[in-house]
C-alpha cells in the first residue's frame, strides 16, 4: 500500500526559530545552514556548498528576514537532489539545500524514509543529529 507523502504525519522533536538571512520562499523542505550575522543573532540559509554542516530542514516558506522554522530532529519531509533508496543516509547537495545520498566525508543530516525517484520530489526523512560518513 502506497501512502501520499501528504498525508504523513511528521514527529517533531526539536525545531527551532532563526531569522532567514535571504529568502527561502521557494526552499521549503530544504537543509538550511547557520551564515554569519553582524547583529551577533545567528541566521539560517541556503548551504554555501557541499560538505557544510547544515542545522536542519526549513518547514516553511520565509522571505528574507522572516522567521524559519527549522526542524533538526524528527520525521520531516524533505526535497529530494536525486533518485535514491529509502534507508539511505542523506546529506545536503551543493548549494541548492536539497537531499542526496552521502558519500564519505559528508555530513549526514538525515535517514531516507522514502525512496525518491526524481530529483525535487518530496519524501519522507527522520532527521538525525549530523555527523560526519566514514
């Protein structure tokens, strides 16, 4: 039986509040990364590139300046770089937030769920707290 990502339910465990530093109106379900702030208040973004640690996965859509919701800890949804597996250990891709098998090095950021079968599709994820693939 085939269950519509929609209607899963997700298990938030830990999600915090940070100001997005540009907007991330089109990167909802996306891994998010702490940038630097003049203010000394930390802010969240789009990763500068791959192999950033990131702080987890936005839930909701911010313009710049606007309050993200970021989970780090439990089931989320998530946007998909590319086809993989469910059971696979994701990281985030390049600059673009979105999720893909880790290679060694990465920094696991999540558990696939769900497989993905294109690139962009939403699918299931427990996050985990990161840490670095052998």
């Amino acid at each position: 039986m085939t269950i519509a990502v929609e209607q899963v339910k997700t298990y938030n465990i830990r999600t915090e509040n940070y100001e997005a530093n540009v907007s991330l109106a089109s990167s909802q379900y996306c891994a998010v990364a702490p940038v630097s702030a003049a203010s000394g208040k930390m802010k969240v973004g789009l990763p500068s590139g791959q192999g950033v640690l990131c702080r987890g996965i936005v839930q909701n859509a911010p313009a710049a300046g606007a309050q993200a919701n970021v989970m780090q800890l439990g089931r989320s949804k998530a946007k998909a770089a590319s086809t993989f597996n469910s059971g696979v250990e994701l990281t985030p891709s390049g600059t673009t937030g979105t999720l893909e098998a880790a290679s060694s090095g990465d920094y696991v950021i999540a558990i696939s769920v769900d497989a993905s079968t294109c690139a962009n599709a939403i699918v299931v994820v427990d996050l985990v707290h990161p840490f670095q693939k052998n």
